[in-house]
C-alpha cells in the first residue's frame, strides 16, 4: 500500500535535493498562529502565511531574468538619487 509521502517522492530512494527540489516546484504553504502575552493577556495576534515555491511556478510569465529586474530598479534608483543632487 501506497502512503502519501510515496506518492509525492516516488518508489525510489531520494536525496535531501530531490525532496526539496520536489516542494519547490510543486510548492508548499506553511500556516501558523502567533501570540505575545504578558501575564496571561494577549498583547499581540498575527496569524501568519508562507508560500514557498520555485519563482517560475508563481510567476510563469515573466521573460526577463529576476537579476535583470533588480539589477534594473538599482540602476534607476541610483539615477533618481543623482537626480535629486
């Protein structure tokens, strides 16, 4: 019988990258609740959310490379402060 995990890795053995290899691309959602107190009061809530997944899974369109875009907002940041000199 088949469990959950063989059907996500597959029969065969696999390494620690394949395993994360595998999340990434099918991607992985993580939720969790936090609380701060102080004497049994709770001060703060947040309920978080985490996404994780290959970059080309959530944004399948994109045709320019992640370093490109960013070395390109550097570059325009860079000449809007020399503009402001």
């Amino acid at each position: 019988m088949r469990t959950r995990a063989d059907e996500i890795l597959g029969p065969e053995d696999a390494s620690l990258l394949d395993i994360v290899d595998n999340l990434l691309n099918k991607g992985v959602v993580l939720n969790g609740d936090l609380t701060i107190g102080l004497a049994r009061v709770e001060l703060i809530y947040a309920r978080l959310s985490l996404l994780l997944s290959a970059a080309d899974r959530v944004l399948p369109g994109e045709k320019v490379d992640f370093m490109e875009r960013h070395h390109a907002r550097h570059m325009l940041r860079k000449a809007r402060r020399r503009a402001r000199a």
